[in-house]
C-alpha cells in the first residue's frame, strides 16, 4: 500500500487540503473560500466561525481523496500551516 502525508493550510482567504507522496510529490489538491467578519468591539480585527471553517476543511480532505482515489487509510501523516496561530488536531481520545 502506498503512503500519503496530506497538509491543511489554512490562509487567510481560503482553506486548502493537498496531498503529498512520501516522497514530496503533490498528488492533489482541493480548496475553499472562507470569510472572516471583523468584531465590531474590535477594530481591524477577524472573529473566526470555527465549526463552519472546520466544515470547509472537512469538504476539502474529502474533495482531494475523492479527486485522488486515494483511500484515507493510505494518510501517514497530518501536518498543518495557518496565517497567524497554530492549529493542534486531537482525535476522540485527546
């Protein structure tokens, strides 16, 4: 079975997945659109609506396994990269 390692980079316009081999070739790539609404409390500021931009990173991961054919069991690695803070993942267990 071959390995994949999939990247989320969460910019500040959009989110994208993209797949890698292991060996550093991009296989796939899917993204979307996001938009960030200033708090009005906060001037010059961004309020982030993380259950509907979880989603479009959510959309992305299976747009790019289904663009792939790539079976999500073939994912070695999760990395990620973002535009200001970091992004940690947890799975059910913590």
């Amino acid at each position: 079975m071959r390995k994949y390692l999939l990247a989320l980079d969460a910019g500040t316009g959009s989110i994208r997945a993209v797949l890698f081999s292991v060996d550093g070739e991009q296989v796939g790539v899917a993204q979307r659109e996001w938009e960030h609404h200033e708090d009005p409390r906060w001037p010059g500021s961004m309020d982030f609506d993380w259950v509907a931009d979880w989603q479009l990173a959510l959309d992305c991961i299976k747009e790019v396994l289904a663009k792939t054919s790539i079976d999500p069991k073939e994912i070695a690695g999760i990395s990620t990269t973002c535009m200001r803070e970091g992004i940690l993942l947890y799975d059910q267990d913590g």
